[in-house]
C-alpha cells in the first residue's frame, strides 16, 4: 500500500513504434486507473536491450514512449512514469532474484523460446532472464496487480513463484502480484493479416496503424486493409477482418459494436473503411498534436523525468534495502 491505495505496476517495451494495438488494449485502459491505484508505468528500456539496438535512434525512442505516455493522457503528476534504467535497483534486484530463479523454469517460457528463434544469432543470456528483470519491476514496488496482456501471463505466474519462494525463505518480502484484467483490453488484429495480432514489430507495415502514422497514411492503409467477399459489415468468425474493423471503429468512436452494424448497414465496404479511418484520425490527431508540443518542452519534459525517477528511485530502494537485509547482505557502513 502507498498512501492508502494498492499498487498497480505496467510498463511498455521501448523497442518499435506504437500501434493502435498497443494504444487501445493497453495504455488507454492505463489512463483512469489512478483514481483507485497507486500507479507506476516504467518505460522499460533494459529489457529492450535484449534485442541489438542503435544506440542514437534507442535514446530517441525510448524517450518518445515517455512523452507518448503523456500525450496519450497519463497525468505524470498522478502515476509515476519513469524509465526503468535511471533506478540501478532494478538491475541489482534482478541479481539477487536470479539466485532463486531455475534454469527449469526459465527454459519454459514461450516468449523466450519465440525470441531464441527469431534471433538465432543473438540468444543472449538477457533473453533468458528477461523475466527475471520483470519479476524484479514488479516485486520492487510491492504491487498488487499488473495490467498485462495473455501473451505475458507466463510471465506474471513466474513473478509469482519467485515472490513466494523468496518469502518461503526470508518470511514476509514482497507482495505476491495478481494479473489486472479491468475493461477487456481489446485485441486489436493486423490489417494485413487479421487472424494475426496487430504487432509493433510486424514487418509489414501495411498491417499496423502506428500512433504516429499522418491521416493520409491511415485513411491508405485502411483501404487497403484485408476484408472478405461477403460485402455485409457483419461481427461474426467468418468475417475476421470486418470484425477487426469494427473492434476500432468502435473503440475509437466509443459507438458499441451491434450499433455500429446497424449503422453501417446495406453500407459498401469502401464507405465503411473511410468512416474506420476517420474515428482513428479523431483519436490520434489531439494525441499526436499533443505529443509535437511536449517534444518542444525539453526543460519541462527533463524536469518530470527527474521528479518521477526519484520517486520510482525512492520506493524501489526501500524495497531494494529491506531484500538486502533480508538476504544477510552486511550493510553498507555510514
Ligand atoms: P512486439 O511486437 O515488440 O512484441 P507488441 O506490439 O506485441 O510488441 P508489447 O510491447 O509486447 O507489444 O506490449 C505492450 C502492451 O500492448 C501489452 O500490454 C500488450 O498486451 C498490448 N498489446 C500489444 N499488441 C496489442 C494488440 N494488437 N491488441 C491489444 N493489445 C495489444
Ligand atoms: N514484458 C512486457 C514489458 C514489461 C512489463 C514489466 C510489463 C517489462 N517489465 C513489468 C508489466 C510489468 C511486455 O513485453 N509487454
């Protein structure tokens, strides 16, 4: 508990451009949580490493996802957005629970062994434990609950088990986390593809709608989105694109789904995309014109940086401390 309400902790990888994947089935649920939450979204830029980064387009990115947070609504005044690599506990606490990780355990996980064939020529140890590092995000702020989609539920129960195993041993550490499943975060599929998830790092990029993505591209690349041969704008199984479709129409336009069938009926496919486009354009343009005035604001933008990294910096090290302790580590003499 931090003043009187539980933890919530997420975060977002700084590897890739957003998509409205990305937007609708996570960060926009974000927005509201701190009303009843204590809220801490890192931009986790160590994890990102585990995938070969350029070093100059990497410092940009990751800073963009901190102003995207922002521009998309998050109150840095009210959650604590920081960067996961400006709190050295992070990495120091990922040591210590590395120590009562198992080998076993980590040779299970579905994204590593995914990632261990994308990149044969890069299985770095850091994939490996990369869930090792999540666990330490989690488990230094004590949360509660964690925000995540299924693909990183594997994930969470390993957070879990490590949290259990550690108190098992030293009593009462860390809060044991639970999966967050509040509003249904929507799943959002690829354009191109969509039996396939919308993905950041899908090569094609016809298949995602990237935050940033101009009107122009979004109103081409609608059009060209994979639909069917029923001409009905119908949301049914058979349909996955039109169904895909409507999914954003609907989140973007906060019209429900049966209400917009009913809206686009005896409608073409043609006019039906142009209207998907333009809800998309409503949500994204105020994001997108927000974020251009923020990356103006250098002094500003550092100035939340440092205030959010001090007060991430200041609860992880409490944590940080309290596991040192714990763990029979002597303390360091003042
Ligand atoms: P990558 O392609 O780099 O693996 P990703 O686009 O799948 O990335 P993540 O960084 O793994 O995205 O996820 C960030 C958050 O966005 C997670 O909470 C995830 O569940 C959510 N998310 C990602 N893609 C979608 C999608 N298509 N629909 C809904 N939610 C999504
Ligand atoms: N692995 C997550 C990103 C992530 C995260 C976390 C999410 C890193 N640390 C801690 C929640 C809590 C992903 O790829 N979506």
């Amino acid at each position: 508990m931090i003043n009187d309400k539980q933890v919530l902790y997420s975060g977002m990888q700084a590897t890739g451009n957003l998509t409205i994947g990305n937007y609708l089935g996570a960060l926009k649920n974000w927005l509201t949580l701190n009303e009843e939450y204590e809220c801490f979204f890192g931009v986790m830029d160590l994890h990102s490493l585990t995938v070969r980064q350029n070093p100059a387009e990497f410092r940009k990115k990751a800073k963009n996802l901190f102003i995207l947070y922002i521009a998309a609504g998050l109150d840095p005044k009210k959650n604590c957005i920081y960067f996961q690599s400006h709190v050295s506990a992070h990495a120091e606490l990922a040591w210590l629970l590395n120590c009562f990780t198992y080998v076993g355990e980590l040779n299970r996980m579905t994204q590593f062994k995914d990632k261990a064939a994308k990149h044969k020529d890069n299985i770095n140890a850091g994939l490996f434990t990369y869930p090792v590092l999540m666990a330490a995000d989690i488990l230094l702020y004590q949360a509660d609950f964690v925000p995540v989609g299924k693909d990183q539920k594997q994930h969470l129960e390993i957070t879990r088990d490590i949290a259990e195993r550690v108190n098992a041993v030293y009593g009462d550490v860390f809060t044991v986390p639970e999966p967050f499943f509040g509003k249904a975060g929507t799943k959002i599929m690829s354009l191109q593809e969509p039996t396939q998830k919308m993905s950041k790092s899908d090569e094609n990029p016809n298949g995602s709608i990237y935050l940033m993505d101009d009107p122009d591209t979004i109103v081409r690349k609608f059009k060209r989105a994979v639909t069917d041969s029923f001409s009905e704008i119908r949301y049914s199984e058979e349909q996955p694109g039109v169904s895909n479709l409507l999914e954003i129409y609907s989140a973007c336009s906060g019209t429900p789904i049966a209400d917009a069938e009913k809206e686009f009926e005896g409608r073409g496919y043609g006019e039906f995309k142009e209207a998907v486009a333009e809800a998309v354009i409503s949500v994204l343009k105020p994001m997108q014109d927000e974020y251009a005035r923020l990356s103006g604001e250098k002094a500003y933008i550092d100035g939340l940086i440092r205030e959010n990294d001090e007060k991430a910096a200041y609860y992880a090290n409490k944590t940080l401390r309290k596991v040192r302790k714990k763990m029979g580590l002597n303390e360091i003499p003042r």
